[in-house]
C-alpha cells in the first residue's frame, strides 16, 4: 500500500495523537521520566493502514491497544525529531491539531537540548503537556 | 482554508461516515424511505475544517450534532450520486471505509434507477444497508 503525503496529513489529522506522559521514575536523577508518543489507532481490520504508515516513515511499531484496536507508535525521541516532526512541520494540519502538534515539538525541542533532566525544564514541559489534548482548547 | 484532495480522502477516510437510514414514512406509497447521508463530524473548535469540506464540494449543510460536535452532511441524492460518489471513486480509500463506500455507492445506484420505490429494491437495499458499518467486516 503506497500513501500520499497529503492523505497522510489528512488520515493523521483525524485519527492521530501526540501525547506526553511524565511518569514517576526512581532510576531517573530528577525522579521523573518524560515520554513522548506519537500513534495513530485504528480497529485491527485497517492493521495495513499502519503498517504502511510505518514503512513510510521507516520508525516505529504496530502492537495491539485495547480490545480490538491496534496503534502506531512511535516513542523513540531521535525518530520524532528527525522524521515525525520534519513531516508535519513540511505538511501541516488543517485542524486544531497542529496546537497539539506545536506543543509536543516544543517538549521534544527541550528534550534535544536535555532540558527535561533539569526542575525548571521538567515544570515547564509539564506546564506545556497540561495545555494539550484539551477539547476546549480554542487557538 | 484550501484542501488538497488527497488531504480530503485521508481525513474521511478516518473521520467520514457513508451510513443509509430506513425509516418508516407512511407518506410514501412503500411504507418506507430511504435516507442516504455522508457525514463528518468534528469538535466545534474544528467546524472551519467543516465549512472548507463543504466549500469544496459545493453542496450539503454545517449542523450542530451531539453536544460540543459539528456535523459536515450530504443528504441530497442528486449532490450524492454527482459531487461526492464520483469525488472518492476517483481518490481511493486506504481502509475498509471502501467497503461501506461501495455499498454506500450501490444504494444510490438504485435509488437512481428508482428501485428504492419497489418492494424488491428496498429489500436488496435493506440487506446491503444490514452489512455497511460493522466493526467485524473483514473485507
């Protein structure tokens, strides 16, 4: 299955997500790990749907969710500074989830520069993941 | 907001929805109509994704849905059958969203030949209706 770029920013500015999570992590100097993710979920019947956008971009995997439904998902913070974010940088969304977008560039931007290892760095990542994936967000 | 087409087709290929309805209508000599309709429904933060949908296929209605929700809607069989069936024959699905589109496709190639008026018809579109949107369906 081969995708357009343009059907890729239009399938993933529906069904795509970009999330931070900030787990409590003992093996980490400041006690916290940061770990951002890009997936798409889809019923296990479009599985080819995601293992074509995994050969796209040549990173991550296709493991099951809930129930169902399977995920893309791409964790590795070297693949999404380097191919995730450079895609929809170049192709942009059409809908609010270029906000989400933008502010999970900013934590991974952070993260280039180790500034989650720091206090400050990890408040304002976490001030950054509590503005996201809000539905009453408005710009 | 300009959309690309191959943008169009990614985005319904996840957010679109092909569903028929038959609805008991004692107005119509059969008993019955049928009530063909696209749709894509959006957050209201995303209702100008909707009108720019709209715009570009030049027909349907922006409603309000469920609560916070927005609907983009096709009820017209005539806009159907000559703006949005010919539209994603020509930009091919990647899900099975196919599957439903086809049979979604095959009910209005009925409805067009007036079939939906004969017993015989409104049974055969009955049972095409009977296998669209189910989670299950392999192919």
């Amino acid at each position: 299955m081969k995708l357009d770029v343009q059907w890729i920013t239009g399938f993933v500015d529906g069904e795509g997500c970009f999330h931070v999570g900030i787990n409590k992590n003992s093996e980490m100097t400041i006690g916290y790990q940061v770990l951002p993710e890009f997936t798409v979920v889809q019923h296990k019947r479009d599985v080819q749907v995601l293992h074509a956008l995994k050969s796209y971009f040549g990173c991550g995997v296709v493991r099951s969710n809930h129930g169902d439904r399977m995920a893309y998902r791409v964790r590795s913070i070297e693949h999404l500074l380097n191919k995730i974010i450079p895609f929809f940088m170049q192709h942009q969304f059409k809908t609010k989830k270029r906000v989400d977008f933008q502010k999970f560039r900013r934590v991974l931007l952070k993260m280039q520069k180790s500034e989650h290892l720091t206090s400050e760095g990890l408040q304002e990542i976490r001030n950054i993941k509590n503005q996201m994936n809000r539905a009453s967000q408005a710009t």
